[in-house]
C-alpha cells in the first residue's frame, strides 16, 4: 500500500439512515494535489472528517500513510497536516504559540518550533501578527494560521477542507497563493473544494464526488482534454446583426447562440482546438471586428456539471 | 524548505503533559485563575480580620480557627472551582469550534481528556491548599500547633473538589454547549444534590449516601469533636400524629470511598463518551 491516502468502500452514515459517504473508493499518488470536487452536501467534508478521525467510519477503510485511520489515529495521522472546517484557534495564544502547542503534540522542541515556525509564518504571510493573541483575527488571518499548523511538522500529507471557504475575495487569493507555493514542495495534498476555478487553478489531479460517490477521478488536464463543450464569449466593434447571427447559428459546432448587447454575445460550441480556431475565422468573414474571443466560464465547470446532473 | 518524512511522535505521557501545560496557560491568560485566588485571599483575609476587630478573639484550640474560617465556605469554592476549571472543558472544543484544531492531532482522545482533566485537578489542588493552608498557618501563628483535623479536612476537601471535577467532566462531555454545561454542573452540586439530600434524607429517612453534597458535609463534621452521629427526631404534633426528622451525618469511610467511586465511574464515562463523541457541524 504505497499510496499515502487510500480510501477502501468507505461509508458513512448519519442518523435517520442518512448516507453521506457512500462506498467511496480512491488512491491519493504521492506527491500529487488532488482537488476533492463536489456540490454541497456531496460528502467531501465528511470524508475528510473520517480521514482525520473527526468523525467515526460507519464501514470501509480508510489509510493514510498505509496506517488504518480507525484502528491507528495516532500514527495516521503522525506525518498528516489538516485544516478542517475552519478551526476556531485559542483566543488567548498567539500564532506562534500555538504552533508551539501543536508542535509539541507532534514531539518537536521549542528550538525546532521556533525555527520552523518562523518559516511557515512566513510562507502564509503572518509574520509580523506572530506575537499577537488570535481573539480578534480575522477569518483571513485564522485560516492562514491554521495552514502554518498544519505545516509546522513538515508533514508528508496534507489535508485541506475548502480552505477559502468564506472568506473574502482578497482572502482568497491570499490563500491560493499559498496553495500554489505548496506545489513547489513535496507534499501530498488533498483539497476539497466547491469552487471549480480554484482546483483548476492549483490542483494537479481532480476527484469529482456527489450523493457521496465517486464521478470521475483523473489528471486535470485529462479530465479537461475530455471537455469539447465550451462557452465562448465574444465581443465585437461593430454591431450585432441578424442576417450575420442567422448565419452563425448554422455554422457546424454552434449548439446555441446568446446576444448579450449589441457589441458582445456567447456561442455554446462544440468541438476541438481546430474547430475552435475555424469559427474564428468565419466569424471575420461575416463581416465582424472581433475585439476579444475567449473561452468564458471553466471548460472543468462543463464537465462538472455534466456529471453532477447524471449522477442526480 | 525541506520537506521530510514521519518523525518520532511523543508518549501517550509527554503529550498528557503537554495537553496539560497548555490548558493550565489558558486559565492564567484567561484571569480564570487569578480571580478565584484573589477572592480565596480576599475572604481568608476579611475572616481573620473582621472577628477580632468587632471583638470577637480567635479560638484557641487550632482545629476551631481553621475552621472558624474555612466552614462557611469551602464548599461553595470548590462548586466555583469546578464550574469555572471543569464544566466548559470538553464541551468549550465542540462550541468553539477549537476541536477541528486539536483533535485531527496524532493525538489520542484519552490523552486530551487526562491531560485537560490534570490541569484541573492541579487548579483545585492548588486553590483548596491555599484556602486551607493560609488559615492552618495563620492558627499555628496564634495557638502555636496544627491540628490534625485540619488536615484530615483538607485531605476530604480535595477529595470532594476532585470528584465534583469528575462530575463536571462527565456534564462537560455529554453536554453539547458550554453555557449548558456550566449551569447544569453549577446547579447539580449547589442546588440539585443538597435539595434532594434534605428531600431523600431529611424528610424521606433515607439516608442519601450516593450524594456527592451529602457525603461533602464531612469536610465540616470532621471538626467536631466527639465526630457526630446520625439522629432521628420526632416531634407530637398538636392535634395527633408524630413530625419526624431525620439528620443523617456522613461517615469519614464511606465519603472516601463515595467520593473515590464518583472519580474513577465518571472520569470513565466521560472519557467512553468524549472518545466516541463526532465533531459534527
């Protein structure tokens, strides 16, 4: 068992017969950053909550670093750096003295601490708040810190439970671009996310998951390169005209066409790179200026939905 | 920077101590402590203040002036004690919300709940010692000796403060909010239990030895000298029919061992049910 999280059919389920996870099966690679995809209410936090011994297993197995979760929390989870939810931190401890806190549960010493805390401080840009007690933070700040927690002891794994989950736009980037920083490193991260711009922006890997079960599991670029349905956006300097858009609709690929103003409209099309370029052009010969033509909306977002609603 | 591999995690015992450390720092931080302690001096102060100053002179015996001072209120310091260091414990991780920090630690669910159920039991080791200690001092100071039954008193005061914790623990870990658990544990030894003791035991002529308050009131009778005994009084009332009334007195014996039997039953029942206990919402 090589991989540093298997999930073996594992199952959860709540009260009143309630079946969040269900059967769940899937091998994290090493070294890959795994966005953990689904609607809410799919079962990703529950999963993730199972996987970090929040919540019990009703049935299945679920491994991290080759140690069973449920019999093992202790060595599980010995080389695994979480974020779940958004923690709440001890509003009377300071950044750093909480890593010292979660460091010394994890055996390392306060010259250890001390040294590695002021690296991941750094890496989530909290150094200068790093002797201010945590009460009045902001869920911005908090959930940086709860990313230096989680990477305090050089973990191998790291969890990650819809890590920009409320926060605010600038939050965000904040956020991802510490995510993107991680990618550098060694680590083994698996991130749930709602948001499907943020797992095609930082993720390597993607697992689609609703009703509890697993849709699709692959490359980013794999899942994407399975996408020929896309959403192009176009504006133009001249203005829409009719005998020119009846045209367009007949073009080969045009599933639907939406007139937005009378400078800019959407095409659903379906095709290749090829096909793409090829209405670009015959655009042009209809007589438009074309200012921009971009693809709107994320081509992981077609194929999201397309399997959201065939599983439903 | 490096990443590296699994490193050695620390016993179930280091990490005890660490989960110990850290709880203690919060109840300094927080003033939690500092203002019990300062209220235990403050009222040992005005105790051996007040009663000569209106001219009323200390006891000789030291047995009377430690207690003297302590009587009136040992009790209801420790049910303080324990709502302020026990009650919110467990239940403060789930409402706040601090749980999803601590708990996905390789970190056993045992090894939080000993760890935080030995900064409590330090905290009220060390407020009843002081509010003991001061006075047993004080007495040595005006009648020269200490006197056993002091602390034999202090011995049963810890007891009761440790297993008043244990049943603040076991509230603690049932309950799902911390104002919920405050008052409950709050109400249970200062109102709850003494009222079903005078009900059970008083009025009922059953003598209520699974009480907690009940086997309590041993702190107190210790002092008396010879150690009272139970009583039953039965009063004609005017018009026919007898009013009777019965003043049960603890045993020394049997409250150790009550008081032994409420630490080790609820600190299991507490710890079964936190271990099992999900952090859902």
């Amino acid at each position: 068992m090589d991989d540093p999280i298997v999930l073996e059919s594992l199952t959860k389920d709540y009260s009143k017969g309630f079946r969040a996870v269900d059967n769940l099966n899937l091998r994290i690679k090493q070294n890959s950053f795994v966005g953990f995809l689904g609607p809410n209410g799919a079962g990703k936090t529950t999963t993730i909550k199972m996987l970090t011994n929040l919540l019990t297993v009703t049935s299945g197995k679920a491994y991290m670093n080759g140690v069973d979760v449920v019999h093992d929390p202790k060595q599980a989870l010995g080389a695994v750096g979480a974020v779940v939810e958004t923690p709440e931190f001890y509003p009377y401890l300071t950044p750093m003295e909480t890593l010292e806190y979660m460091g010394a549960l994890r055996g390392m010493s306060k010259p250890e601490v001390a040294a590695r805390g002021k690296e991941v401080l750094e890496l989530v840009k909290m150094t200068e708040w790093a002797t201010t007690r945590i009460g009045k933070f902001s869920k911005g700040m908090k959930q940086r810190v709860a990313l230096a927690q989680a990477l305090i002891h050089e973990p191998t794994v790291i969890i990650l439970d819809e890590p920009t989950s409320g926060l605010d736009p600038r939050g965000m980037v904040e956020v991802r671009d510490v995510l993107k920083d991680l990618r550098k490193h060694d680590y083994t991260i698996f991130m749930s996310s709602h948001l499907l711009n943020e797992v095609q922006e930082v993720c390597t890997d993607v697992a689609l998951i609703d009703h509890g079960k697993l849709l699709a599991y692959d490359k980013v670029d794999a899942l994407l390169a399975k996408v020929d349905h896309k959403r192009l956006e176009i504006r133009i300097a001249n203005k829409v005209f009719g005998e020119a858009m009846d045209k367009l609709r007949a073009f080969e690929g045009v599933t639907e066409l939406n007139i937005i103003s009378e400078n800019q409209f959407f095409i659903d099309f379906k095709g290749n790179d090829e096909g793409q370029a090829e209405l670009l052009l015959k655009l042009q010969g209809l007589g438009y200026k074309i200012v921009s033509f971009k693809e709107s909306g994320m081509a992981l977002e077609n194929l999201y939905m397309s399997l959201i609603k065939s599983s439903r | 920077m490096a990443v590296t591999s699994t490193r050695e995690l620390p016993s179930d015992l280091q990490q005890i101590v660490t989960v110990t450390r850290y709880d203690i720092f919060k109840h300094l931080r927080s003033r939690r402590l500092i203002g019990l302690l300062i209220i235990e001096v403050v009222l040992i102060v005005l105790l051996l203040i007040v009663p000569p100053a209106v001219g009323n002179p200390y006891p000789k015996d030291p047995a009377q002036f430690v207690s003297s001072i302590t009587s009136t209120f040992t009790s209801i310091l420790i049910v303080i004690a324990v709502t302020m260091f026990a009650a919110d414990s467990i239940s403060s991780e789930y409402q706040n919300r601090t749980g999803y920090l601590l708990f996905p630690n390789p970190v056993k669910k045992e090894v939080i709940y000993l760890g935080k159920f030995l900064s409590t039991f330090l905290i009220a080791v060390l407020a009843v010692t002081i509010w003991y200690w001061i006075p047993i001092l004080a007495g040595l100071a005006v009648t020269g000796s200490i006197s056993s039954l002091a602390i034999e008193s202090y011995g049963l005061a810890l007891l009761y403060a440790i297993a008043a914790s244990s049943l603040g623990y076991l509230i603690s870990s049932v309950m799902k909010g911390s104002i919920g658990a405050i008052v409950l544990t709050f109400f249970l030894l200062f109102m709850i239990l003494p009222i079903s003791d005078v009900l059970v035991g008083n009025i009922g002529g059953i003598e209520p030895s699974y009480s907690l308050t009940y086997q309590a009131g041993t702190i107190d009778y210790i002092f008396q000298t010879p150690y009272p005994h139970s009583e039953t009084t039965v009063t004609p009332i005017p018009g026919g029919g007898n009013l009777t009334f019965h003043n049960f007195i603890p045993q020394v014996g049997t409250a150790i061992g009550v008081m032994i039997g409420y630490i080790i039953v609820a600190n299991i029942i507490a710890m079964v049910i936190f271990k099992r206990r999900e952090m859902v919402g």
